[in-house]
C-alpha cells in the first residue's frame, strides 16, 4: 500500500475518495520534550492519521537561557563562556565567531599565530561535533556499536582539547583578540598523532554505518528538501549543502585565513554520485536510491567533511608560526557606537552575531543566529505527509542542538 | 554590486519609502518605511539584479533615545553559477578558463550582502511580516515578538489579544506578560506561584 499511495503521488493520499474510506481518525502524538530521538528538550506534536504525519508543530523554548539579555550586561569577553552554552558541542566555533564579530566592531588586530590556532580549534571542534552527529543519528536508526567508535575518536579530540585549556566541553578558549593561553608542549605532535589514527577511521564510519542495507532504507529518499526549499528557509551547514547547494562561508566569504588553506566543500549527489573525498581516500559512492536532499545526504555530508577538516587542521599546524597569541586588547575596552553583523561556518551551519556598541565597555545588544534555529523551522514543511516512524529519522538529520535553538 | 549602488537602486525606484540609506558603515543598510516594507521585500528577492534569496536573521532592537524599536533584517543573495541542469557543462567550460570563478571554486557564489532596517514608534510597532517572501522569517518574527514586542501583521502563525493579532510566542511561554528584552523590562516576581527573584537592583548595570 505504501508503495502504490505514497512513494509514487503523496497527494494522492489525502485527495481521493478511495482514499477516504481508507483514513482514520486522526491523533494528536506528543514526541519529546524528553523523547531519546529528539537530541534534548525538543517537543514535537504530530498530528497523525494512522501511520502519517499531517502536521508537526515543534514547541522550542525549554532551554531558553535568556542568552540575549545577558550580553547587554556583561562586557564582550566575559560574555564568551556564554557562547560556550549555546552550541555546547561545538563551543569552540562559538567563541571564534563571536570573537571575530567583536573583533570587527572594537577594529581589533588579531596575530597569525592566534588566528592559526583558531583554525586548528574550530575544525577539531568540527570534528568532534561531526562525530557526535554521526554516533547519535546511528543511534536514533537503532545501531548502537557507530555510537561507540564515534565517542572513541571524540575522546581523542577532547583530551587534546583539555591539554590545551583544561576543559573539554565549554572551552572559553577563543577570546577578543586572540586565543587564551598558547598550545602547550607536545601538542603539535599528539595532533598529528591523533591526525594520522583518525583519517583512516573515516572510511571505517562509512563502512560499519553509510552503506549499512537498514540505515540506507531507513534514510534514503526520507525527508527529502529541495535546494530552494532550503534556501527560502534559511538552512545552512551541512544540511544546506545536503540539499545540493555548494555554499560554505569558509570558501564564500572566508574569514580567520580560511583562503589559505585548501580544501573542498562536499555537496549532496544522487545514487551512484561520488562525494569529494582529498586524494589517496577512498570513494564515497552514493548507494542505490539515495536522491539529492534526502537524510542519508545530510547525514553523508558531517562523514565527508570530517576528511576535509582533517585536512585543514594538518595544513594549519604544518605552518603554525612562532609569535604572539593575541594582540593589543584595552583593559577596558569601549566599543564604538555601531554595529556589526558577522556570520561563519559552525559545525551545524552558519553562525552569526550581531553586536550593537553605543561607545561603552558593554554592549546595547547582542543577537546570536543560532543555524539549528533556523535548519528546524523547517521540520514541519519536511515532516507533511512522511510516516511516523520517519520522524526521527528527519530530526537527527537536521541534528539540531536545543542549547542554541533556545539560546 | 556594491551596497552604495544598492542603495541608489533603491532610492530610486522607491524613492521616500526609503528613509535613509548607510552604505560605507561596517553593517550596510536602508532604512525603510514600515508600510512599504512588503513591496521593498519582494523587489529586494525578485529584481534580476539583487536577487536576495535568503533571509539570514532578523534582530530585533531597542532603541530607548528615539523612544522607537528596529528590526534588522539581514540578507544575502546566493548565486548559482551554472543555473541548474547546466552544471557538468559549467564545471568543464571552468577548468578551461572560459567563465570566471567568484566563488572559491564552489556552484554557488555570493552576489552580494545587505541590510534593511526598519524603525517603528515604541507604542504602536507594527511592520508587515514577510514571512510570505522569505519562509525564514516565519520563526525570526515570532522572536522578535517574543522578546521585543513587535507585531508583525499577516503573520502565518498568529494570535490575537486585546491590542489585535501578534504573532505567536516562541521561546517564552505563551502566557508570558511583558517583552524580555526591552530595555524598560521589568522582571516578574512571580509566574504560577515560582517566585522571582528580588535580591539585585535589577536595572541596567552599564554606567
């Protein structure tokens, strides 16, 4: 019955009298806030006739921190550890894009040394927010054992993480200016160590999860998204590139010295389409039914790009220069009456910060664009007419932390 | 094309709809009159020229010296290089030098970035929603009424109150009273019986 109603016409579903013989009452599912599939305090209510899902309305604000309010108290720096809380898996790229949109307000220098470092932060942290993605959605498809091999490769990249600044969730690491304190001894070598354990591992994700028979079957053509759908709606990051848009403000709008470094930007293909992948890797080959936008391309996206921000990370530690790692910032510095919009490429899409000064030490306000505020405004347009059990399959893939959702 | 020559594009096809331009600030941007604020969306997404196709965020302002609010609207225009379909064909012309590359060597380039500001009196802030031009703003614009009070009117998602209809609140619940972020806030000392909190002289510490 699936075959014939859904996969071919959706419409025809709720159109045709046949049809309406066939439909149920309808009934109203309540999925979250503490559901294990939604990634946190994410509440759904489905609207379901039998198996389909009419509506998906999502309720957001469980975790609502009240981070905006807090910036017009605090001064820039003090206001980083806030950042960490936002998107507490990619925290790092947190610090750095807030950073760089203070930077651009108070107009200050940032040395080469710190902006290298910052290189190497932000794509570990992509890493390590990549894997998370990647265990967890497994999880969500019911394998449990990628889950496992992801958090031991996360281990890794914490623990080089808590060498340099003691902690590893909310670093505080990036800050105004530079970075907080330099890389300690050895850490370049257990980087490249670390660098030289995990580019294989890669291929090893792809063979135990991406061409695993019931995880294609289970995302494949699921939650498909058109590039303009995607576009109209604001997505960005891996989800956005997943629709087949090639955009990534590392490459668009570089910023931090992104345009040094080489590396190419993975976008989402149909079956039999081979993703970029850096010479010497092994093919990623789409497998059968997979279309372009769907979850498995989503999802394929956050593998592929850990090689690329493998990569970057090698480069930039090959040309790690000795210097200063940050530079002249005022004791207590007055921000000058503007403001700056800033956007970059955080692990889940594009972050941005808009700062407003009025010519004192605290900002008039501060505005975070969360990308996981914007990628789930779609769920309900994607989640019209899928199956119940399609569901989790389209949240994960969006892979929303709720932390930067509420702010 | 630059934000300067936006700008003029601008004043002169709609001519005092546009209240004041900034081209040469760090965050470029046109002031718009509220009520033309649809007109001026739809051109901004629909002109050959600008082509802006996404909304990037709206943030909501407080601007206690002109006793007004704002909203910022911020937008960029992604360009296709090889208009769908056309991309193999494109990819091949590229590497033999024939088309240019904006873009870093990706599909899509950044034609160009821009920014409108619309600012609306303290008691009565009503600006039309685009949520119709760009379905991004859907969710923006029920933040902005969250946490600062502007009514976005035809809104797809909206509730009405004794003031009219507002779109409905998104992170705070929605029997929320007051609007969070506004600099005159006073903070409750009470919701469904959870005390708030009385310990701070809660006024702005700046100064």
């Amino acid at each position: 019955m699936k075959n014939l109603i859904l996969e071919s016409q959706p419409d025809i579903y709720f159109d045709s009298e046949l049809q309406q013989d066939l439909q149920t009452e309808e009934m109203l599912v309540n999925m979250g806030p503490q559901h294990p599939a939604t990634h946190g305090v994410l509440r759904v209510v489905l609207r379901t006739d039998g198996e389909y899902v009419l509506e998906a309305v999502p309720h957001i604000g469980y975790l609502h921190r009240c981070a905006e309010k807090i910036g017009e108290n605090l001064q820039p720096y003090q206001y980083v550890p806030k950042t960490d809380r936002m998107d507490y898996l990619a925290a790092m790229n947190n610090n750095q894009i807030f950073s760089i949109a203070v930077e651009k307000l108070a107009g200050l220098q940032v040395p080469e040394r710190a902006r290298q470092i910052r290189v190497i932060m932000a794509e570990l942290n992509r890493l390590a927010s990549h894997l998370v993605a990647f265990g967890t959605y497994g999880l969500d498809m019911g394998a449990f054992t990628p889950f496992l091999y992801a958090f031991r490769e996360r281990e890794m990249i914490l623990d080089l993480f808590e060498m340099v600044c003691g902690a590893r969730l909310t670093y505080s690491y990036i800050t105004p200016g530079g970075v907080m304190v330099d890389l300690p001894e050895g850490f370049v070598e257990r980087c490249y160590e670390f660098l030289d354990y995990f580019m294989p591992k890669i291929a090893e994700y792809n063979d135990l999860l991406s061409y695993n028979h019931i995880f294609i079957k289970r995302t494949a053509n699921v939650g498909v998204i058109s590039a303009a759908d995607a576009i109209a709606w604001g997505l960005t990051g891996p989800v956005l590139r997943g629709s087949g848009v090639q955009w990534d403000l590392r490459k668009n709008l570089p910023y931090e010295g992104y345009e040094q470094y080489e590396f190419e930007v993975p976008v989402g293909m149909s079956a039999g389409g081979k993703m970029a992948v850096p010479a010497g890797w092994p093919d990623t080959v789409v497998p059968e039914s997979v279309v372009v936008g769907d979850s498995w391309n989503r999802y394929a996206m956050r593998v592929v790009e850990m090689y690329w921000s493998a990569l970057i990370v090698r480069q930039a530690l090959d040309r790690l220069a000795p210097g200063d790692i940050i530079g002249k910032v005022p004791k207590n510095m007055k921000l000058p009456a503007a403001e700056v919009y800033f956007e970059g490429e955080g692990a889940r899409g594009q972050l941005g910060f808009l700062v407003v000064g009025d010519g004192f030490a605290i900002p008039a306000r501060v505005k975070a664009r969360g990308p996981s505020f914007c990628n789930l405004s779609i769920l309900d347009h994607v989640c019209r007419n899928c199956l119940l059990a399609d569901v989790p399959a389209i949240v994960g893939s969006i892979d929303v932390v709720m932390g930067e959702v509420d702010r | 094309m630059s934000p300067e020559a936006i700008c003029n594009l601008l004043k002169k096809r709609f001519g005092e709809a546009i209240v004041a331009t900034a081209a040469d600030t760090p965050h470029p941007c046109a002031v718009v009159r509220a009520v033309d604020w649809l007109v001026v969306a739809r051109f901004l997404r629909d002109d050959p020229q600008l082509r802006f196709n996404m909304l990037r965020c709206i943030t909501a302002l407080d601007l206690v010296a002109d006793n007004k609010l704002a909203a910022v609207y911020d937008l960029v225009a992604m360009h296709d290089k090889w208009a769908a379909g056309n991309r193999e064909q494109g990819r091949a012309s590229e590497q033999t030098g024939s088309v240019a590359d904006d873009g870093g060597g990706l599909d899509y380039a950044c034609l160009h970035i821009f920014a409108v500001r619309i600012e609306v009196e303290r008691a009565n802030p009503h600006i039309p929603s685009v949520a119709a031009v760009w379905p991004a703003a859907d969710w923006h614009e029920r933040e902005a009424y969250d946490l600062m009070g502007i009514r976005f009117d035809q809104h797809p998602d909206e509730v009405s109150d004794h003031d009219g209809t507002h779109p409905r609140r998104i992170l705070c619940p929605d029997d929320w009273e007051g609007y969070p972020l506004r600099k005159d806030y006073l903070y409750p000392l009470e919701y469904h019986g959870i005390p708030g909190t009385t310990e701070y002289e809660l006024t702005s510490p700046k100064h």
